[in-house]
C-alpha cells in the first residue's frame, strides 16, 4: 500500500526567505508524486507534479519539487517566500492502474510567514 | 482553464434530512472524484466514477449515495447523515482514470450535520 509521510507538522518562516517543505513516500512502482496547496476555508489548487522524465519541475507560483528515488523523496522547495504563500501544503501519491484516482495525501504541512 | 465547482459552498442539515452536493465541470474530463476532509485531516477518497460508472467505492456508508448523470456532472446525496460526517466534501476530475492524469480539485462544500 502507498503512503506519504510529510515530517513537519508546522514550519515558520520570514518572508523573503527561502523555503523547503519535506516529503517521503512509500510505494512499489513508479510513484506520480503531486503537491497541492490549500488556504485555509479553499479546496486544493495544485502547485505540481511529477510522472516521468526530468526529476527536478517547476510548478506555478514559483514553486519547484525534486524527485529523488535513491531516498524515496519529493521535497518542495520555493527560493523566496511570500507572505501569500501561508497556507497548508499537501503531498500526494498516486497509485498507478485503475486504482489511479486513489491519492493518498500525507499529513499537510502548515506555512506560516512572518513579515 | 482548470475549473471544478461544487454548489452549495456551505450546508447545514439535520440527521433526518435528504440534501444534495452538486459538481460541475466543463474541462470535457472523463473521471471525476468524491473525496472527504475532515478538520485538520487530509483528504480521503470516497468515490471514483469513470466514464459514467461508478469504479471505485472506498466502502463508504450508503447514507452517501453518488450519481454521475453525465460526462460534466457528479453528485453526491446524503440521507440520514450523522454528526461525525460534518466535513469539507471535495469534488475532483481529471481528464481520464489512468496513469498520467492530472486530479483537480473544486473549492469543497462545507457540511454541518446538526
């Protein structure tokens, strides 16, 4: 069975600083790894994803996500962060086959800005 | 343009009630998703229908009843509900069930079982 674990409950930062929010999965085959963003009282918007080819994407809003198989990751990574960027990030696996609809998320991620 | 919306945005029912959550869209996707989100939980799926069928029921109680009457439509009717099922009920679709299908997501319906 897939699962994500996303270690960080709660992350704080300043504005303008530079952001990496942690994701690691479990899954047997070739995962599709998505990130989602979610304010709080919205439904998700996704920042990006990952199916094949190159293992570092870039996503909208700024926002970039590595894959890295050897370590069973899909960090999120932002260069300078906004103070609009306070939100719930979410992790997400898909399972591949007709099971594909199946996300399974991890936990969420809390981003709070500070001016 | 990527756009699911879901109606009503907020709805507050008594455990007798029948109500109905609607979702629409007009992305000409052929899977569309009835997942639920508990406070500070993440989503969980409910419900995947594929081209009209219903193809996955993540053995959800049948006080939650799906239909998807067309390509661009899904709805989600609720009966004798509980307190404990007061969620955020999100709708998603993408363009097909199958590998490679990006899953996007309307903005929730809030529910309220008083």
């Amino acid at each position: 069975a897939q699962s994500v674990t996303q270690p960080d409950i709660h992350i704080t930062v300043s504005e303008g600083a530079s952001l990496e929010l942690r994701c690691n999965y479990s899954y047997g085959a070739t995962p599709y790894l998505f990130w989602y963003v979610q304010s709080p009282g919205q439904g998700l918007q996704l920042l990006l994803k990952y199916f094949s080819g190159d293992t570092l994407v870039q996503g909208i809003k700024g926002f970039e996500a590595e894959f890295k198989r050897s370590q069973s990751s899909f960090n999120l990574r932002k260069p300078s962060v906004h103070w609009s960027d306070a939100a719930e990030y979410f992790c997400a696996v898909g399972a591949g086959g007709t099971s594909y609809g199946k996300l399974t998320f991890g936990q969420g991620t809390i981003l709070t800005v500070h001016p | 343009d990527t756009e699911v919306t879901q109606t009503p945005k907020h709805l507050v029912m008594g455990m007798t009630n029948k109500k109905s959550l609607k979702c629409e869209q007009h992305m000409g996707h052929r899977a569309m998703y009835w997942y639920k989100q508990k406070a500070k939980k993440p989503p969980e799926l409910m419900f995947v229908y594929s081209y009209e069928k219903l193809s996955i029921n993540e053995s959800v109680p049948s006080r939650f009843s799906p239909e998807c009457p067309n390509s661009s439509l899904l709805n989600l009717h609720l009966h004798a509900l509980q307190p404990e099922d007061s969620a955020l009920y999100l709708c998603a679709s993408s363009p097909l069930v199958g590998t490679g299908n990006t899953i996007y997501f309307g903005e929730g319906s809030w529910l309220t079982v008083v």
